[in-house]
C-alpha cells in the first residue's frame, strides 16, 4: 500500500482491490475502511471492548521489541511501534478501532485494524504523515513475523483474561453478601421445600449459605479456566509452522508479553494444533453458562420466596426497587431477579454459539472466532453486570418474615418428619393425614392427643436440633 495526496479531507491508499479515499483525519487505513463497509453487522465495534484493544496493542507493542532483538526490525521503527502502543494501552486511539466485532475473514480485519491504527500513529512520532507507508508499513513492519491466526486468537485470551477477573471479583462479592445473609438469618427457622411441597424445617440462613457455596464453586471453576487463556501462540504464524518468524522468536515474544502483561504466559506446546484449537473458548464458555445457570435457578428462588406478599409464599421481602405496574397500584415485581434471570437465558445461547462455531472450525483454522469473540465478551460483562446488581440492589436488602415461616413450620405436615423419633412412623403418618384433611396445625393436634406437651415440642423444633443430623 501507498499513500498520495487528494483533497484536504482525504488521503489516497491502495491494496490489492485497488485505490480508495480514506478520512485524513482517520488513524486507520484501506483496509480497515473496506471492513467497515463489509460488515455493517451488529453495530458494537472493537472499541467497544477496550480489554481487547489494549491486548492487540500489547502484542503488537512485544512483537515490535521482539523483532528489534532479534535484529530484524530496524530500532528506529521499533522504538515508534512501541511508543504508539503504549499510548493505546493507555487509553489513546481506541475510537479508531472501527470494525465490528463480527467480521468475515477469522479476524483479520481486526489484526489489520490495528496494524493499520499503530503504523499511523508510529509514523505520526517518527514526523511522518498518516498512510506514508514507505517509510513505516502497517504488514511489513507493525505485523512483522505475526500472522492474523497467532495474534487474534492470543489477543482474544489476553482481553478474556481480563474480563475474567473482574467477574471473579463480582462474584465474590455476591458470595459475600449471601454468606452476611446466612449468619443474619442462622436462627429463622422455615420448611423447607422440595418439588415445591413441604420438605422439613430449615433455617432460612442454611438456605443463603447454600446460594454462597454454589458460588463459591464457580469461582473455583473460573479460576481453573484462567490458565488456558494464558497459553498462547505467538510465533505460529499461519498454520503453527512458524513460517517468516526469525528463530527464537516464539520464546522472545512470550517473554516480552509476559513482562508487559505482568502474566505468567506459556507458549502452546504444539503451535499446528493451537491455531486451529478453540477448546480455551469452550471451556470458558462452559464455566460461564454453569455460573449462568446457578445464578438463573437461585433467582427463581428468591422470587418463589418473596412472592406474595399476600398470596404467595412470603417467606422473604425483597428490597422495593421500582413501581411495578402501570395499572395496578402499589404492585412492586422481583425486577432485579428477572433481570439476572434474563442474563443468564442470554449466555446460556452464547454458549450454544460457541459450541457450534468452534466445532464448525475446518483443517487449520477456525475462521470463525469472531462470533466466539463476541458471544464471550457479552456473557462475561453482562454476568459481572448482574452479579452486581444482585449483590448491591437485591442480596443485600432483604429480610427476613420470622413469624410468618415459623407460623408454616408449626401449620405444615412437613413438622411430622421431625416429630417422627419421637412419636413413631405410624402416629406421626396418622397425624400428618388429620392435620392435611381438617387443615388444623401437627403441634396443635398432638397435644391435643396427649401424645406431647407444648412445652415439649417447643424443645423438639429448636433450629439447632432441627436442622442437623441427630445425635446418637
């Protein structure tokens, strides 16, 4: 590609199609200017996930280092490379990452996007002017011994990773507000309920303890899914043979990108199989949809348990977030769980989406990593959006209805289970029929029987003899 002059308004750059008019005041060049014009698709664009853009430059920023080591990238240019990526990880430029997220091609208009944006600003440092690609090329120097099919799918795990963390940290923070609400609630003694029926007694703070635990497992599964994005596969170039890349440069550029990273970065063991390997996408995904679920079935709890608050169960009150109804006065809706709700339909899809676009991979490529890129980016902001609206607007205000779920203990024949050590599979039976067909209380018909004081039952429904395996 070369550039002319034109109009003031435009610059003239040429490509293999041809020659176009690219904005003088746009960082970017031909070809990313023929990828927006392509894939006019979703409307989100790479700026839109500034991880990503600032992974791009990071590569970018190791390669330039690299291959001024190892001697085959004069230090002029490097030292302006880096200069223009260091200013893109900060922050500068990102609005002219332009091209959207869905793209033809396996990703490389985003490569070229930023070859294009970097060489531009390098050239700008070096006193040159934008699309002056004979003295600093965006293919030639920028994306000097790096193929599309190693940079973007390294950049992909690189931004993930990112994202990753800042979900971990949401989630964390949800599980802490579950566990506050188990030790609030660790006397609140409630049925608890299976197949929507009566069960046995709880307590309502072993209940949010178990909403802590199943998070807690996710955390522990999302972290083992952190270690394959930091395996990339710099250096494979276009297939994993490493063709155009000087000798030593695999080691170099991952020693390079780790420092700048700050990560502990390992090269793929075999760079054939990496290339068109998208199993630390899948595997992400995964996670990501078992979080979703989790998240989907605890919500439907929460509404289940905070339905009402006068014909429903009751056993909860969620904080009010917002008038319910244009028509029905004083009506307040679970807005906060239905919208966690829908995140998670949400992601449960992008899982889905990924599965097929990584089983639809082909020989040695997957041209289809861009709808994985942005199925992944959208499941991990939108699940770290809804952990923290369920943690700040929901977990944290609710209450409890003490003598609500103690009234359901004492009404329900659920209490015959419990009183069963006691009193005998056959009586307590007996009773819990009487108790369904007249709609009286166990406890009441019990001692109505002589079979039990008040006083003695009273002992038997205390939370920490209910509640826990019974002692021998």
């Amino acid at each position: 590609m070369t550039m002319t002059s034109t109009a003031p308004d435009y610059r003239t750059e040429y490509d293999l199609l041809g020659e176009r008019l690219v904005p003088a005041t746009a960082s970017y060049g031909v070809h990313t200017l023929r990828a927006i014009e392509n894939f006019p698709v979703s409307g989100v664009v790479l700026a839109r996930y500034p991880d990503l853009v600032e992974a791009l430059a990071s590569i970018k920023q190791a390669a330039a280092q690299a291959n001024c080591t190892l001697g085959v990238l004069d230090p002029g240019k490097a030292a302006a490379i880096v200069r223009a990526c260091e200013e893109i990880r900060a922050g500068a430029l990102h609005d002219q990452f332009a091209v959207d997220m869905i793209q033809g091609g396996a990703g490389t208009s985003t490569n070229m996007n930023a070859n294009e944006v970097i060489a531009n600003r390098a050239l700008e440092l070096m006193g040159h002017m934008r699309g002056d690609y004979t003295r600093l090329h965006p293919n030639e120097d920028v994306n000097l011994s790096q193929s599309t099919n190693d940079v973007y799918p390294s950049a992909l795990k690189l931004a993930m990773h990112a994202a990753s963390l800042r979900l971990l940290d949401a989630m964390h923070a949800l599980r802490l507000a579950f566990e506050d609400k188990a030790d609030a609630f660790a006397s609140v003694l409630k049925m608890g309920r299976t197949q929507l029926q009566d069960a046995v007694p709880m307590t309502l703070g072993q209940e949010f303890a178990s909403y802590g635990a199943m998070l807690a497992g996710d955390e522990r599964a999302l972290r083992a899914a952190l270690l394959p994005l930091r395996e990339i596969s710099l250096g494979a170039t276009a297939i994993g043979t490493g063709i155009n890349a000087p000798p030593g440069y695999t080691a170099v550029v991952r020693a390079e990108l780790a420092h700048i990273t700050g990560l502990d970065l390992h090269t793929a063991p075999d760079l054939v199989a990496a290339t068109q390997d998208t199993d630390a996408f899948v595997a992400l995904s995964a996670v990501l949809k078992r979080t979703a679920i989790k998240l989907s079935k605890v919500c439907n709890d929460l509404r289940l348990l905070a339905s009402g608050p006068r014909a429903g169960f009751a056993d909860i009150g969620l904080p009010p977030m917002q008038a319910g109804s244009s028509i029905m006065p004083g009506k307040v809706n679970p807005v906060i769980p239905e919208v966690v709700n829908q995140i998670a339909f949400e992601v449960i899809g992008n899982d889905l989406t990924v599965s097929l676009a990584a089983e639809a991979g082909q020989l040695q490529l997957n041209a289809f990593e861009p709808v994985i890129a942005f199925s992944l980016f959208k499941s991990l902001e939108h699940l770290r959006a809804g952990c923290t609206l369920l943690e700040t607007r929901c977990i944290r205000g609710i209450t409890a209805n003490p003598e609500q779920l103690r009234a359901t203990v004492m009404t329900s024949a659920g209490l015959a289970t419990a009183l069963n050590p006691s009193l005998g599979y056959i009586r307590t039976s007996a009773i819990a029929s009487e108790a369904i067909a007249t709609g009286r209380g166990i406890a009441e018909l019990v001692v109505e029987k002589g079979w039990m004081s008040g006083a003695q039952i009273d002992e038997l429904l205390r939370p920490e003899l209910l509640t826990r395996p019974r002692a021998a």
